[in-house]
C-alpha cells in the first residue's frame, strides 16, 4: 500500500467516516428488532461485495486510491464502510417512507447518487506527495473518458452508484422479504445478506454492467455513441429524475409508516445529510474552488430531500402501519 501520507483532508474525512459506520452499527444494535441480520447485511455490503466491486476496478486499471492507515487490498476501508452505511441509511430512510417496495432500492440509489457528487469531487481534488507514487489524489481515475466528465471524473461514476446501492438494496429487500416469511428463521437472517452479495456480483459481470454504467455493450474504453458520449449523460439524467419522480408520485407527503425523531434517528441523518456538509467544508478549507458550486448543491439537495419527510410528514404518521410489519418489504 505504501507509506501513508499526512493529508489532514484525508484524515479527517476518514475518521468522520468511521464515525459515522460505529454512530450506524449501534443504530442497528438499539432500534433494529431483528440486528443480527442487519449487521451480516452491513459486513456483507462491505467486505463481500463493496470490497471486490472497489478492487475489481483498481485491478481493472480504472482508478487508484492514496494509502490510507486501514486498506482492504487497494482499496481504503473508511471508503467500503462508506458505501455500506449510506445502502443502510438509504434504504432505512425509504423503509419509513409510505412508497411501494420496489421503488424502495431506487430510492436509496438516486440519494446515494445525489451525495455522490460532493464526496468524489472532494476526494479527487486533495492531493498528496507519497514516496514511490509521485503526488497522487486521495482517488485519481485511468478510464479513458472520452470527454464524458465532470472536472475530470468520469460520468459513468456517478451513475455507478445506483448500481452499487440500488442493486445490493434490491436484493437486499427480496431477502428481508423471505426472512420474515420464515418467522424471522436464524438461518434465513444469516444466509439471505450472503445469497444479495452473490447475486450483485453477478450482475456485477454480466452485461447489464455494461449497459447501466457506460452506455454500451461493447468495450467501455470504445464507447458506443459518437465523442462525447451523451448516452452517460442521459443515463445519469435518469438515474436522478426517474427515481425522484416515482417517489413524489408515490408518496407526495402522505406521511411515514413509522414516527421520525431528530434524536433517535440522527444517525441516518449523520449519513445522508452530514457527510456531504463536512465535505463542503473539506473543500473550502481545502481551497476546492472550481467544483466547489456542486459539492454545495449536492450537500443542498441531500439535506432537502432527507429533511422533507420529516417537516412535512410528522404529523400525519400512520398509526396502523406502525403496529404491523411492511408486507410488501419484509422489514425486520
């Protein structure tokens, strides 16, 4: 991995990571009625299928990420604990929301695309000199990007996003289906959050990879569309609209299945509306000028998006719903 170098940006960004993965952790252990199988999903998400995703493309020659103090191969482990805790805090948050289950997994993938846009361009804006690397960014991208970027990071990153989360939460929510119609089997809560990183993977190598993330069936680094490629564009459009659109469709503020509290819940807020405001304020301080208008905007739209459910549905909470588990989700 190489030494590691003292970047006060990175540190601080990974020890608030960490953080928030614990603030998460016991979350789970005082408000789940089921953890154990909360906890597997969490582990699983983060070694089992965010650590190969990650790896599988630095490998790939895509991109690189600076050391770190704690790597899981090459990749840093406060980033695999990153993308665990905003599948749970996404998914957790689209739980209480009164929307189908099915649009529960692109709901979660659109706010964890959204977040995206302020912790990449931060993460590839800070720069250190390691010995034996030269001066490296905290991530710096290979991929050929055919000019299909935003200030140098690919487009088809962001939407990765929605396959990352979305994918794993989808499968995620078949399990918890199955787990609860078991009769809460401890066996089922063990091996469900397994069966979804295997299935992700799957998905992960099969061609509908391909089509999601860069447009194209064919090779990535030849893309399809003629330079630029305006199919990431459009698939990174509709990664945002579409599933916004369905949940105002869907739930245009008719309340929660469960009451929301700014105390007991604060660690879905920690993740899904604190961690891009601390990294606003990484880049600012970090002197991060030039993308520094969307790392606010996204910051921005995070915290309107997670803080509408709570301003506008407190009061019409669904008593009936909150005394009987989500048919539809299996929510254990």
């Amino acid at each position: 991995m190489g030494p590691f170098p003292i970047v006060l940006a990175w540190i601080i960004v990974d020890v608030i990571l960490f953080a928030a993965a614990v603030g998460i952790v016991w979350y789970i252990v005082k408000r789940e009625p089921h953890p154990a199988s909360r906890l597997i999903e969490l582990a699983a998400m983060t070694f089992l299928y965010a650590g190969v995703y990650e790896n599988l493309a630095t490998w790939f020659g895509w991109y690189a990420y600076g050391p770190s103090l704690l790597m899981y191969g090459n990749v840093p482990v406060a980033v695999l604990l990153y993308e665990a805790i905003v599948f749970y805090a996404g998914l957790r948050l689209m739980e209480k929301l009164r929307i189908p289950a099915w649009l529960r997994p692109l709901g979660a993938g659109c706010l964890a695309v959204i977040q995206d846009f302020a912790v990449d361009l931060v993460a590839t804006s800070t720069y250190a000199d390691v010995p034996g690397l030269g001066t490296t960014a905290h991530w710096t991208f290979h991929v050929p990007t055919a000019g299909v970027e935003i200030y140098g990071e690919p487009v088809m990153n962001f939407t990765s996003w929605m396959f990352l989360v979305g994918v794993f939460a989808a499968f995620t929510t078949i399990g918890r289906a199955w787990h609860r119609r078991s009769g809460y089997r401890t066996w089922v809560g063990i091996v469900y959050p397994l069966l979804a990183v295997i299935a992700s993977l799957a998905c992960l190598v099969s061609p509908l990879s391909k089509l999601t993330l860069f447009a194209t069936l064919g090779d990535p680094t030849k893309l399809a569309w003629p330079d630029p490629n305006p199919g990431q564009w459009v698939l990174l459009g509709l990664a945002i609209v579409v599933p916004l659109a369905l949940l105002a469709f869907f739930w245009r503020g008719r309340g929660l299945r469960e009451s929301l509290s700014w105390q007991r819940d604060w660690p879905l807020w920690t993740v899904l509306a604190g961690v891009p405001l601390v990294h606003v304020v990484v880049a600012i301080a970090s002197g991060i000028w030039a993308p520094l208008w969307l790392i606010v905007l996204a910051a921005i739209v995070m915290l309107a998006l997670v803080g509408m459910p709570y301003r506008v549905a407190r009061r019409v909470v669904a008593p009936a719903d909150e005394a009987e588990p989500d048919a539809a989700l299996g929510t254990a």
